[in-house]
C-alpha cells in the first residue's frame, strides 16, 4: 500500500485527502499535525494524524522512513530569510532508513516578483520582491539540492491566489475596500483549490525530477477585473478604484505587495506535463459554481 505524507494539513491537504479516499487502490494517508485538538477529525476524515511541529526539529524525528510520497504544503516562517520549516523537514526524512520516492512542494508564483505585465513560463528568472518570496526561494533551492543529492525526485508546484466558494473577495466588496485604478493596475493569477488538490495528485504520477509547474488557470485578468466579477455574480457594489499613490496610503504593505506585482502566468506544462484537465478553467467558472452553491444552500 502507498503511504503519503501530508506535511501541512489546511483546507487543501482536506481536498486532497478526500481526492485519495475515492481512489481504488486506496493510499494510507498520514497528516502532520501541530495542534492535537485537530486530530480527532482529520482521523475520522480517514488521515493517520501524526503530531510534530516543524518549527521543533526534534518533534520530526518520527517522520524519518514514514512514507513513500510526500506532499508538502507548509507555508514558510513569517520572518527572517531562510525556510527553516522545510530544512527541518528535510532534515527529519534524511535520517530515515529508506528516503521517500517523491516530494512535492506548494511554492507560490511570487517568486517571479513583478514581470510588468508579461507573458511568462516555468523559465522566467526567479526574483523574489518581497521577504515572504524569498523564503519560497530559499525553500525550492534546499528542496532541489535535497533531490539531486539523495535521488528523491522533486517536484514543485508554483501556485498563485488560490480560491474555493468560501475564499472569494466577498467580505472585502462588502466593506467597500478599494482597487487600482485601470492605469495602474497589475494582472492576477488564479488557481482553485480543489484544481490545487487535482495538480498535487497528478504530481504524484507524473511529476518529472526537480521539475517546476505553474499551477494557475486560463484567466487573464488584471486584480480589479476578478472583483467586479464577483461583485457582479453577488449582486455586491464594484470596488471603488484609486491610484496607485492613494493606494499607498490606505492599504497594507501586504495587500500593496499583490498590488506591485504584475505577471501573466502560462499552464503549458500543467496540462501537457502533468495531463490535468481544470475543473475551473477560469475564474468565471468558478464563481458561478460558488454562486450556485450558495443558492443551493439558501434554498
């Protein structure tokens, strides 16, 4: 029986799991879990959970020899330069008699940085502009050399905003935050969530060594576009536009973080690679399903 570890145990590790129980050769699924009031469902959710923390390197000792696959889904520290997360991990697995066959590792699209508007591919230069990139970097380069060194083939999904139903911009429309007006605004990227969980499936199966895959849609918006979309699908009012000098001042340096960086990402390689078929080829797509959803629910 395959054993899977889920490092990283959030609503898309849940859609993954749920993805592998309907699987006819069922996998045994193991989840790392840092808070042990979560272990009760994800047990019942049909995962073995595993209690570690990765910011306690002696924790992770269990891990080593555990599983065949890993899926890691943890995000970085919110500080400093490194990823001390996935070299804790990294170092855990070592340390096992047997190595896993696979890893795949959720990175993100910011590790391009802003692009200016660009049509970009897997091959674009990597330029991390904010601290919380730059981390992912450091996470893919100590992954990659991890492969090459011990043979573990590695595979790394680089995913941008992730969505579901229950993860649209509503609450933002509904206080009247602001978007960049058309003059200054920069294009997004998406992916769904249960798309996300069908991308680290295939990964498993087709994922080539120390390979990287955009994991995003076929949308081709700019930020401000999506939420008219969903204002318009929830009968919300569209986001009052600013310049970016205004935004500046109103908004956090988080939130102008996504507001800097312009790319338009390509999924060549997701489709043709890892031969996966989106559920929500588009954002539209998807915020019709979450419409629907929610109707179904108030009915």
């Amino acid at each position: 029986m395959q054993k899977i570890l889920i490092v990283g145990s959030g609503d898309v590790a849940r859609r993954i799991l749920s993805r592998l129980a309907l699987r006819p050769s069922r996998a045994r699924v193991f989840a790392l879990l840092r808070d042990p009031a979560r272990a009760a469902a994800w047990r019942d959710a049909g995962a073995t959970p595993v209690l570690a923390d990765l910011d306690d390197r002696a924790s992770l000792q269990r891990l080593a020899g555990l599983a065949d696959d890993v899926l890691h889904l943890a995000p970085p520290p919110g500080e400093g330069r490194f990823d001390t997360r996935t070299r804790n991990l990294l170092a855990a697995l070592s340390k096992g008699k047997s190595l896993p066959r696979r890893l795949i590792y959720v990175s993100t699209t910011g590790v391009y940085g802003d692009c200016g508007g660009a049509q970009i591919d897997e091959t674009r230069h990597l330029n991390p502009e904010s601290s919380r990139a730059g981390r992912r970097v450091d996470a893919e380069s100590c992954l990659r050399a991890w492969g090459l060194r011990t043979g573990v083939r590695v595979s790394i999904l680089r995913a941008p905003g992730i969505y579901a139903a229950d993860r649209l911009p509503v609450d933002r429309l509904s206080r009247g935050m602001p978007a960049l007006r058309e003059a200054d605004d920069a294009y997004t990227n998406h992916i769904h969530a249960d798309d996300l969980a069908a991308a680290c499936i295939a990964a498993l199966r087709h994922g080539g060594t120390n390979r990287v895959y955009n994991v995003v849609d076929d949308s081709d918006l700019k930020m401000a576009d999506y939420f008219d979309r969903v204002a318009d699908a929830f009968a919300l009012p569209q986001a009052p536009r600013i310049s970016r000098e205004e935004a500046e001042q109103r908004l956090s340096p988080v939130q102008m973080s996504f507001m800097r960086e312009s790319r338009r990402i390509g999924n060549g390689r997701l489709k043709n690679e890892l031969k996966l078929r989106l559920a929500y080829p588009t954002v539209d797509v998807g915020i019709a399903d979450s419409l629907a959803r929610r109707n179904a629910c108030l009915s």
